[in-house]
C-alpha cells in the first residue's frame, strides 16, 4: 500500500495524456518540489477524468480515474491565477471528490439542523 500523507488538489486543468514525468514537473514548477508520501491530483477542463500522482519517496505513482457519465466537483480556476493553484484536501474530503460527492461542503453535511 502507498502511504500518503498530505493530498493536493491541482486546480489548473490538465491535458490528460500527459504522463507522470510531465505532471512531477508541473508540480515541481507550481509548489516547488514533489514531497515524499504526498499525492497531487488533477483533472482535465470537463472534469471528467482525474489523474493522481503520488510520490513515494523513491519513485512516483500516477493512477487515473475516468467517469463515464457525470464530472468529478473541481474549483474553478482562473487563468494566470497562481496563488489558488493547489489546494490541501483532508481524507475524507479526497474520498468524496473520487465518488463525485461534494467534497467542499463535508463540514455543513456532518449535522442536520433547524432552519
């Protein structure tokens, strides 16, 4: 199993043919460096496939996910709008976006109350 430690959501969307070594060099670019036991997850424009790609301290990992029917809920992203280019995502919050749940709004979701 693959330790992972800290999830990054990659706002900018990307062209899903690029391979592993273009996405460790976007992310090198956007953050600085690829840290070990950290995953870097990006989507194209139509948000309808998602690429993780995971540094295990000796090598990297790059999966892909595709949905048939529907689009994985993606931020929007400015063009030349670097300072939202990656964003910390919890477990839970990595594990709704795969699903396509509503990741966002975990917190609200948690309690039911009176309106």
């Amino acid at each position: 199993m693959i330790r992972i430690d800290a999830l990054w959501l990659c706002t900018q969307p990307q062209d899903m043919r690029a391979g592993a070594d273009r996405l460790l060099n976007i992310v090198v670019n956007t953050a600085g460096a690829a840290h070990a036991h950290h995953g870097y997850l990006f989507a194209n424009l139509r948000a309808t496939r998602i690429k993780l790609l995971v540094h295990d301290g000796f090598g990297v990992w790059c999966a892909a996910r595709r949905l048939h029917v529907g689009r994985f809920v993606w931020p929007e992203h400015a063009p030349g709008d670097s300072s939202k280019a990656t964003l910390a995502l919890s477990a839970a919050q990595f594990e709704a976006l795969t699903v396509g749940l509503p990741w966002q709004r975990l917190g609200e979701l948690s309690a039911i109350t009176r309106t």
